[in-house]
C-alpha cells in the first residue's frame, strides 16, 4: 500500500468508553507505524475540549498541545478540565493519558466571539485556490500508511515533502476524526496543523535529529470547508533552536497561524 491509499477505513479513533478511544492505523505518522503523528491526538483533545461544558457565545481561539513523549498507537484516556473560568474567557486544560503515563497535555483559550461588525482584518497575501489533482505526496523513507495515507495533499508546484520549503500545501481529511462523529473547523484545523513544520522542511531531517517539542494552533476566526491551506517555513539559528510558522487559510483567505519549536541536534 502507498501513499494516498487510505490504510484503515472509518476513522482515525473510535470511543470505546467514556474517555476512553481505541486509535485505528491512520493515526500512525511517518516516523513508526507504532506511535501517533502529532495531528491526530491534537485534534482528539480539542476535540474534548469543544464538548466540554460548551458555553453559548464562546469559542475556542487558541490551543497549545504539549507533545510531552511519542503518543502509541493504543487505547487513549482523554480528560479535560477548567483552569480558569470568566466572563468572556476560560482556560482549559486537556490531557492524553496511555498506559498510565501523559503523553499529551493542552491548554486552551475559549473566548467570546467578537462582535458581528467588527472588522474583517486579515494581514499578508492571499494564498489561492485549492490546486489540481497531483501524484500522492512522497516522504523518503517514511511510514506511508497510517497518516500521510489518511491525508489527501496538493502542494504548490507540485513538489512534496521532499521539496526543500518554505511549502505551501492544500490538504483534507480522507477519513473523520472520530467514528460517528462530524468533524469540527477546530479538529480539522488541529489535524493537520502538526504538519506545518514537515510541509517547510528547510532543515535536513535525514542528518539532523529535528522534532517538534509543541503545537500552538490560534485561530481568529473558523475555517470554512474540508481543504485548508499551510504556507509554512523555518527559522533556525546555530547555538539556538528551531522555530516552524505556518499561515492557516481556506479558500476565503487566512483564517489562523500555527507556530512549533523544533528541536535540533547531530543524529
């Protein structure tokens, strides 16, 4: 099986008890077919989130999910709480325990939606409109059938993950997030925000050790639509770190940013 063919059908998680989901083979990411890309179990907490004690009004503007260790490919307990709750925003707290160890904690901002005649400010250029169908995107080396095969992607001139960035890509969801459940502009968005530093890829991941350590998702309004946009690139510095920034847009223009601290070292 290759990239573009979808390894599992249904979804990426089924719930199998309260807070607790069994993880399908489309979550596996590039690196093992046994532990998690970063997307999915992002997308799982602010999944939580979204469902927990909503409030009419009030919308999630931020999410940062700590990637604290690799997430397997197993049974999930998701939990979510209240850290701090006001008037026009509340911090929550989320959390991915696996066999009894946290593997991903989250914090996000729920705010009050602005106003309806608030202005509509979007800085930077455009970024278009969803490209033509393209070969299924390659990654030298990778594990093809979990993630990359459950993503439907098109990249700006036709290049893939092996293209040096900065990259712009274009891509959608083959499968829901959650087995009988609609996807929300909040998890779509998180499922593939995590790929923001993997469509740039200006540092070489075969000779250097590069990972992302987090994910901060911020999004000032909702993305509209199955296809959403990254325009991702780089910033690294000797003696210092790897920063990845992405511009999240749908076909109506920007809608949100991703940022990522990646980390860098000899292999």
């Amino acid at each position: 099986m290759g990239v573009g063919e979808v390894a599992v059908g249904g979804a990426f998680y089924e719930e199998v008890g309260e807070g607790v989901f069994a993880s399908g083979a489309a979550t596996a990411g590039p690196w093992s077919a046994k532990l998690q890309h970063g997307g999915p179990p992002s997308a799982l907490l602010g999944w939580a989130m979204e469902r927990y004690r909503p409030r009419e009004g009030l919308r999630i503007a931020r999410v940062t999910v700590e990637l604290v260790r690799a997430v397997p490919v197993a049974d999930l307990r998701v939990e979510v709480r209240t850290v701090r709750s006001g008037r026009r925003a509340e911090l929550l707290e989320g959390e991915i325990v696996c066999g009894g160890r946290t593997v991903a904690l989250a914090r996000a901002w729920r705010v009050v939606a602005s106003p309806v005649d608030t202005p509509c400010l979007a800085p930077g250029l455009g970024v278009g409109r969803v490209r033509g169908v393209q070969p299924a995107a390659v990654m030298a080396g990778a594990h093809s059938e979990g993630y990359l095969a459950a993503m439907e992607w098109r990249f700006e001139g036709g290049g893939g993950f092996d293209v040096p960035g900065p990259g712009v890509v274009w891509a959608r969801q083959r499968i829901p997030l959650l087995a009988g459940c609609s996807d929300t502009p909040l998890t779509r968005a998180l499922v593939l925000a995590d790929s923001s530093w993997a469509v740039a890829f200006e540092l070489d991941h075969h000779r250097r050790f590069v990972i992302n350590t987090d994910v901060t998702l911020l999004v000032h309004r909702d993305p509209v639509g199955s296809w959403l946009c990254l325009r991702s690139a780089t910033a690294a510095a000797a003696q210092g770190s790897g920063l990845a920034e992405g511009v999240l847009a749908d076909e109506a223009g920007q809608c949100g940013r991703v940022l990522q601290t990646l980390v860098v070292d000899e292999r």
